[in-house]
C-alpha cells in the first residue's frame, strides 16, 4: 500500500510503502506523537514521524537496555524508542558516565601509570568535557565538591577491586553487533574485554551503583550474556568470564558462560524481539506499573497514572 506522507525538516514531501500492520502502527505512533507535541515542538514532531515512519520498514534495533525497557514496561519501551521522547539527564547516569571514561582513560596509559592518584587526577579535566558537551548538567550537580568527593569514593573501590598496572585490557567501548534473525538486529557496547595472551576472553561491566541483592545476580548477568553470544558468534571463540564490577558496594559478580547458557540467551532475545514486533504491528504496548514508576520520567504522561 502506497500512502503519501508529509516530511518535516525543509524536506520535500515523500511517498512511502507500507503493509497494514505498519500502517496502524504508523497512525498510532502519528496519535502519541502529536499527543506530544507540547513535549517535541512542532518542527521536531514531524522530524520523529519520518523517523519513526522509516525506521518501521527497517529491521528492528534491539540492546539489552532496550530490550529491558520492553520486559520492565512495553509502554516505556515505546515512549523511548518508538516515540523518541527526550529525557532530561539523569544525575546517576552522568556520573556512571563520568567514572566510566576515567576507566577507559586510564587503559589508554603506560601500564605504570594506571594508578588511583592518575585516576583523580583526571577526574577534573574529564568532567569539564562532559560540562562542555552537555552544559545543563551545571544545574543537576550544585555541589562540585561533593560531586567530585563521591566520584573518589567510586575510583577507590575500583582500585581495590582490580590493579590495571597489572595487565593489558584489549578493547574498551567494544562495538558488538549482528543480525539475529531475518527482522532483529541486535548490538551493544562492550565496557571493557580483555583477551588472555592464552586466548581467553574476558568481558568487564562497571556499575557505579550497589551490587543485586542475593537471588538476583542470574537477571545482572543477562546484558553481558548477550555480548557473549554476540562475541561468540561473530568470532567464534566462547569468551571465558563475565564480570560485574559494582563500584557502589565494591563486589564483583562472576560467571563463567556456557554453551547451553547462551544457546538459551539467544532464545529469550528472539522471543522478546518478536514480542516487540508483534507489539509494533497491532500498536499494543501495554503499561506495566512497578516501583520503576517513581523513577521513570514518563509517569505525568502515562495513561497508567494519568485520569
Ligand atoms: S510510569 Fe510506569 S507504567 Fe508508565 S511508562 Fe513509566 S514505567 Fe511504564
């Protein structure tokens, strides 16, 4: 079905081909879209429906922080990656930002030096890039000292976690990404991965806040299942250790993956993808209320809590 649709953007209008399910889609996310108007602005409204109307054709994104989204809240997963409604800077993930690039910086020095006093002493002139390319955060962090004095906290326990000084990390921000099935495209970023001068494969995540209580370590471990089962089919070496390091309480979590491990990872991530698709096509992203609620940026707009 052909169906003229009108290109924001100082683009000229464009006509586009659709199946009927894609086409409700389209109509939905057109309704939530311009229900949100108030939020995009007018020229940004119609930038989204291209967006949106031409990433529906493609085949569909998938990382395991979107792909949690879906599983905490079809509904979130939506307002994020189908409606691509801004959020504002939160002041946690800025500041797992912030450690995380002292982490990789400090990978990228001579071994010798990877020290802790190297770390902090980084920490300024890290944080003044981060300023400069999202000047809003001024406002989130009121006190520098306090700021800086938790990101040292962080830095410490690292260092009495691991001793970088002590051996060679591989890659760090490692792009991972394959098609899973004719419709799914899957990727992800790799914090660190180290491999063994004996070839083995270790992929490290930094978390900057607390460990999972006990019982809950096997749902953390689910993300860096998924880089295993990326690694292992893009390179077919089965990488040996995943590694949680949780700075807020200075744990790590350890699992060595097995074949049958991942072979079950990547059934959970095709039937999640297809929930996805099927959730594309009939415009059903039903809301999912939890504690997450009272974090998620959305609830003012949310049918679930709104009327
Ligand atoms: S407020 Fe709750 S139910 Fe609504 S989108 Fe956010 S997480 Fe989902």
């Amino acid at each position: 079905m052909s169906v003229p649709l009108l290109a924001g953007c100082n683009c000229e209008a464009i006509e586009l081909s659709f199946g009927v399910g894609e086409l409700n889609a389209i109509s939905r996310f057109e309704e939530a879209i311009f229900r949100h108007r108030r939020i995009l602005g007018e020229d940004e409204v119609l930038c989204r429906y291209r967006a949106v109307s031409s990433r529906i054709m493609e085949r569909l994104r998938l990382s395991p922080s979107r792909m949690n989204d879906f599983t905490n809240c079809p509904q979130l997963y939506k307002y994020r990656a189908i409606d691509l409604l801004p959020e504002p800077p939160s002041i946690d993930a800025e500041r797992g930002k912030l450690i995380h690039s002292i982490l990789e910086e400090i990978f990228e020095l001579e071994m010798a030096e990877r020290t802790y006093e190297k770390a902090v002493e980084l920490l300024p002139s890290i944080w003044a890039k981060q300023l400069e390319s999202k000047p809003e955060l001024a406002s989130l962090v009121l006190d520098e000292k306090e700021w800086f004095d938790r990101a040292r906290a962080l830095l410490t326990n690292y260092f009495s976690l691991e001793r970088p000084e002590t051996f060679e990390s591989t890659y760090r921000e490692l792009h991972l990404e394959r098609d899973i099935s004719d419709e799914i495209y899957l990727h992800g970023y790799v914090d660190r991965l180290d491999i063994a001068p004996t070839g083995e494969v270790r992929i490290v995540d930094y978390k900057t806040g607390k460990s999972p209580k006990p019982g809950w370590e096997e749902k953390a471990l689910f993300q860096l299942r998924v880089y295993a089962l990326l690694y292992w089919q893009i390179h077919g070496v089965l990488p040996r250790l995943l590694k949680l390091i949780y700075l807020g309480d200075s744990r790590v979590v350890e699992s060595t993956p097995t074949e049958p491990q991942l072979k079950s990872t990547e059934k959970i991530l095709n039937n999640i993808g297809e929930e996805i698709l099927t959730a594309i096509e009939s415009s059903d992203f039903p809301t999912k209320k939890s504690r997450l609620c009272d974090w998620c940026f959305f609830k003012s707009i949310c049918p679930a809590h709104v009327g």
